[in-house]
C-alpha cells in the first residue's frame, strides 16, 4: 500500500520549521496523514515530535511551511483554528481544568447555551453521560472535580473531549503514557474503532510495541529533523529503534 | 408525581443525620460554616454589651442597618476580587481607584458640572455615576492591558496602581475635600433618605421570595428534563424556606430601624406640618444595600451560567489547559481587571455619597479588606477556587469585627486591626483544614 493511490491525504505538513531563541525544534519536515490511518510519530525526546504537532494543534505558530487539509492550505493561529478544521488533541499533560468537573471540561470553549446564551449546565451534564457511558461504562464520577480522578478517568475524559466534537485529524500525545494494562487496552480498542470510522490519527508514542501494534505507518525524528517515514509492517522493530537512536533509515525501506 | 425523588448520591450507611441533611438538601457546608462564624460574631458581641457594659447594641434594627451600609461598598468590591483571586492574580489598587475616582466624580457633579447646567440639575447625579464607573472600568482596563500583554505581575502593576492613583487624587484637588456632593448623589449612600421606606422593603422582599421560588422550580424543572435525581420535595421546602425566611427577617430588620427624631422633624418640617404625635417611619433597605444585592446577583449569574465563568474558573484551575481550549487569556485577564475597576467605581460612588464628601483618603487601605473578605469567603488563593456569596459572608464578618469592636468600647484602630489580622489568618486556617477533611 503506497501512499500515491490513495488521493489527497487528509493532513499534510509540508517542510514546517520552528525555533525558539536560535534552537530548530522542527527543521523542514514534512509529513502526512491519510484517512483512515494511524501515523506514528517516534524519537527521543526533544526530537520535536511535541512541537511538530502543536503547530498542528494550534498551540504553537509555525515559523515557515505550509499545513494543508484535504489538499487546501490552511492556516492554523490558535487553537480555535484547529478546532474549527475539526482538528482535536489528546495532550500528554491531558489540559484538564482540575477544579472542574467532566462536562465543564468536556465542553471547555465549546460550553452549550440555551437560547438566553447562559451555559446549560444539565444538558451538558447529560451529553457527558452519554459519551461516556460509550467510551468508559465505569465511569460514574461525574458531580466532582476531574482532581478527584484516578488516572484513568483522567484520560477517558480527555479522550472524550476529543472524540464528542466530531474530529476527523485526532492528534494523541502518548495516550496511555500514565496508563493500566487494562486501561492501555481500551485506548487501543478505541484507535482502532475511530480509524474505522475513518479519523486519521497522529499517535506521538515512545513504547516501540505500540506502534508496531497501533500505528499504520511511523515518522521518526531526531534533533528536529524527519530521519523517515516507513510502512510499519514493512519494518521490525529493530529497524525502527535504529532510526531513532542512529538516525539512519533502513535500507529496504526507502 | 412521576418522578422518583432521591438523593443525587447513595447515602452512605451510618452517615448522621445533619449529614444526611446537608446532601439531601445539597448545602455548601462551608456556607453553613461562614453563617455560623458570622452569627457567632454578633451574639458575641452583643452579649459582652449585654453582660459587660449592661446594654446589648449589636443586635439591634439600627447597628444591623448600619451594618448592612457599611458593608456595601468593601462587599461590591469583594465579589470582583473573587474572580481576580480565582485567575490567580491580585488587585491591590481597588482603594486607590476609589480615591481617585471618588475624587474626579466629586469634583466633575462638585465643581465642572454645575456652573454650566445648575446647580441640583437632576441629570447630574446621572453623569457622575457613569463617568465613575466608566473611569473606573477604564484604569482597571489599563491595569489588565498591562498584565495580560506586557506579562507584568499583576502584583506590581497593583502596587504600582495602588500608590499612583493615590497620588492622583491628591493632585486632581490639590488635597482640598470636595464636598457637599449633589443631593440626589447623596442618597446612593444610604442614610434616611437614601432607603426605599417600609413599603418598598416589602415589595422587595415579595419579589425576592417570589424569585426564590421560580428559581428553584426552574432548577428541578432541568433535572427532570435530563432524568437527574432530584432533591426530596421535603428538601426543596427546607430550603426555599430557609432562604425565604432570611430575606423576611432581613426585611423585618430594616422595617424595625425608625427615622430619628430630627430626620422627622425637618421631614415634616418641609411638608409644612407638624411631627405626628408617635411618628414611625422605618428606614427599610439602603440604596447601596440594594445596589450590592443587585452586584451580587449579576456577579452569581456571571460566574455561574455563562461562558465568561466558566472560563474565569478554567484559567484559574489550569491557565494552560484554557488556552489550549481556544479561550483567550488574555482577553479574559483584561476584562476581569476592567471589571474589577467597574466595581471599584460603583464603589467610590457609593462611598462618597456616604460621606457627602470626597477625599483623597477615600477608601484608604479598602484594598485589604477586600482581599480579606474574599479569603475569609473561601476563596483560594491558589486560584481556581471561590464564590461570590462567600466574598459577600466575608465582607459581612470583616466589617461586623470593625463594628462591633467599636460598639463594645475597644474604637481605637489597634484591637480593631489586632482582631481583625487574627480572624483572617484564623479563617484561613480553619478552610485549609476543612479542605483537608473532605479530601
């Protein structure tokens, strides 16, 4: 399966570049995402994998490069942009308001109103249950704030602020980093579920497993810089793990 | 009824029964609390008047009355620190900005505005107030601008604030006090004539309950609608009753607080009559209690079912976490200072219409009780934490301690400061070691 007979790909970051204060974070990289897939973003950290994405997500502002959706060129400022391109983002760090509880964060800049414009706190309620009843069916603490949630919850709710908004490009940064076997398990179930539905997926992961597992194609990085991007079930996991400590792309793959 | 009423949570089994009251009924425990320190205050006081001094004055139609008015000003304030605290910032200069806007209202209805439209022309009074809270909103605006887009500490842009707009109302009159202020002005800081009278007290409080009761129905109308458990009909009435027996005591307060003798006279005097043998006219609600209430209300509204508090909150829990949500921070940051000066206008005109006057000690070191008010009404000053009826509660136990210190003969600052310093660090204390509890 090559990437050139499938059509336009769903994202595109073409030859983005980013510093801060004279460091290049992202030196000319380009990578894409096709509808349907789960690309795999590997390397050591600081390699830029984070900052790669967040000019994705809006919470950075590319220096020079374009980002295309669906073929046409946008332009991605903050994160409301992203959000309007149907772009959502599972950060690392999760970005949940801990004094709030699940619908409040759900809905964080996406509150809905009545038609008196006041936030409609039942309804908001109520939708969370909903989602959540699907994604996490043990999930019953909805009255407290997200600080009082294990670390699980913690993440389904996260997962679920991403999924209820209808996304099409799911960025994951390290989704089951502080995660249970069992909890890691529905995370997977559920990639695989939303790919299904036809979500491209960028999957920032350092576990070498996952990916093989997971992700359809891996984009490794180093020092800021794209080392390749190869079909996963074209690769061992030896080959990857080069690319990323060595910097070298495998032979057969390029 | 088809409807199945039942607590929200499973009962715990052996819970007690006051807990089972207060989830049952869903009462903030620490609203209780804040009720229960403030009332203990007053009975405090009023029995060391009673056995100490032989005369109980605390407790009374006229100190409560009082109490309510000086209370006006410092609580206004304090509902607006709430969501400064909350996002994790401080307003130092909220006194100052009453000075100094004190002082240009006062001399705009004092001095630049009467040579030109008259002397007690009735739009005056009008002017001078929104000019008050527009300067006010606008030196709030600029603090903001500073914090949110030069990154300046809201810590030293206060500060600065704090000593500069002093320095401005001293210079806007060259130290001179203004004074007296318009006499419609006048009346928005409470006195005999600043107060809606008996039958106006009623009114208030029909419709007060009458929102009480509208309000909780609409509330239980909404968790039917989306099948959420709902309070026991017993609870409903507990609690509307309670609250509507708060505003009909608070009524009956007010409506107790007769117009001393010679408010009477001249009264009666201008009416060209003579007092009434056994004249009664009660005081009823300040205008400055009635302009707080209205604050508070707005305020709960604000923080409570619209968007703009619900981001106050999430950038006060997660400063990050509401920026990667799309809210704009900074906006936010400059609007919640611009708001916090906007009360600190209303404030300063409610404070210069109490005294007739304005000085440029005007609010001297409000700044502190109003930080005060808002931590001892639970708000953390961790930010992400607080609420504008516990800012409110705060503002009411501050001003009781400064009172009620007088009332019992301790007057001189130094026991006032000295009690008032113990009570803050104490509140504090007792809201980190209830925290601690729930946890």
């Amino acid at each position: 399966m090559t990437k050139e007979n499938r059509g336009t790909p769903l994202v595109e970051l073409r030859d983005i570049s980013i510093a801060f204060g004279g460091i290049k974070a992202v030196d000319h990289v380009t990578v894409d995402l096709y509808p349907g897939e789960v690309v795999g973003l590997l390397g050591h950290n600081g390699a830029g994998k984070s900052t790669l994405i967040k000019c994705l997500s809006g919470a950075y502002k590319k220096d020079s490069g374009q980002i295309l959706i669906n073929g046409q060129e946008v332009e991605i400022n903050d994160p409301r942009d992203a959000r309007a391109q149907n772009i959502e983002t599972i950060y690392q760090t999760l970005a949940l308001a801990d004094n709030l509880d699940a619908a409040s964060n759900l809905f964080l800049g996406r509150e809905l109103v009545n038609k008196w414009g006041f936030v409609d706190e039942t309804k908001m309620e109520a939708e969370t249950r909903k989602i959540m009843g699907r994604l996490n069916p043990n999930f019953k603490k909805f009255n407290v704030p997200v600080s009082a949630l294990s670390g699980g919850q913690r993440q389904s709710v996260a997962i679920a602020r991403a999924v209820y908004f209808n996304a099409k490009i799911l960025i994951m940064d390290e989704p089951t980093a502080a995660l249970g076997p069992h909890e890691t398990q529905m995370v997977a179930e559920l990639i695989d579920e939303l790919k299904r539905q036809g979500l491209g997926i960028f999957l920032i992961e350092h576990d070498i497993h996952s990916v093989m597992k997971l992700c359809d194609r891996a984009s490794v990085m180093k020092n800021g810089q794209l080392v390749g991007t190869v079909n996963v079930n074209e690769v061992t996991d030896d080959d990857i793990l080069g690319m990323i400590i060595l910097g070298k792309k495998p032979a057969k793959a390029a | 009824m088809s409807d199945t009423p039942h607590s929200a949570q499973t009962s715990a089994p052996g819970e007690g029964g006051f807990r089972r009251f207060l989830r049952a009924t869903e009462i903030d425990p620490r609203l209780l609390g804040m009720l229960g320190a403030l009332l203990l205050i007053w009975l405090g006081f009023h029995l060391y008047g009673a056995l100490v001094l032989g005369e109980g004055s605390f407790l009374t139609p006229r100190n409560l009355w009082n109490l309510s008015v000086q209370t006006a000003s410092i609580g206004i304030m304090a509902t607006g620190m709430v969501l400064v605290i909350i996002t994790r910032n401080i307003d130092l200069s909220v006194g100052s900005i009453v000075g100094v806007v004190g002082m240009y209202t006062g001399l705009l209805q004092v001095e630049w505005l009467p040579p030109s439209m008259g002397l007690g022309n009735p739009m005056i009074w009008i002017i001078a107030v929104v000019f008050g809270i527009a300067l006010g909103t606008l030196i709030g605006w600029f603090h903001g601008l500073l914090i949110a887009y030069l990154a300046i500490p809201s810590f030293i842009v206060t500060l600065g604030g704090l000593m500069m707009w002093r320095g401005m109302a001293f210079l806007a009159s060259s130290g001179r006090t203004i004074s007296p202020v318009d006499t419609t002005f006048a009346l928005l800081g409470g006195g005999p004539y600043g107060s809606i009278g008996a039958t106006g007290s009623w009114i208030l409080c029909a419709i007060a309950c009458a929102g009480i009761v509208w309000a909780m129905m609409r509330g239980r109308a909404a968790r039917k609608l989306h099948g959420f458990a709902l309070r026991p009909m017993w609870a409903e009435y507990v609690v509307a009753g309670i609250s509507a027996g708060l505003v009909l005591i608070a009524t009956l307060i007010v409506n107790a607080y007769p117009w001393p003798k010679g408010i009477l006279k001249d009264y009666y005097a201008k009416l060209g009559q003579e007092v009434p043998e056994g004249a009664f006219v009660a005081h009823g609600f300040a205008y400055p209690v009635i302009i707080m209430v209205v604050v508070v209300l707005v305020m709960t509204v604000l923080m409570t079912r619209t968007r703009f508090g619900r981001y106050v909150f999430a950038i006060g829990g997660n400063p990050e976490a509401a920026a990667l949500s799309g809210i704009n921070t900074r906006a936010m940051t400059v609007k919640i200072f611009a708001l916090m000066g906007g009360l600190a206008g209303i404030a300063a005109v409610i404070a210069s219409a109490r005294l007739n006057s304005a000085t440029n000690a005007l609010g001297d070191l409000d700044e502190l009780m109003v930080i005060a008010a808002a931590v001892v009404g639970g708000t953390s000053l961790a930010g992400g934490v607080g609420t504008i009826y516990g800012a409110i509660i705060g503002a009411l136990v501050l001003v009781s301690l400064q009172t009620g210190m007088v009332l019992i003969g301790f007057g001189d600052g130094s026991y006032r400061k000295i009690v008032i310093g113990v009570a803050l660090v104490l509140a504090v204390y007792l809201d980190i070691v209830y925290r601690k509890r729930i946890k």
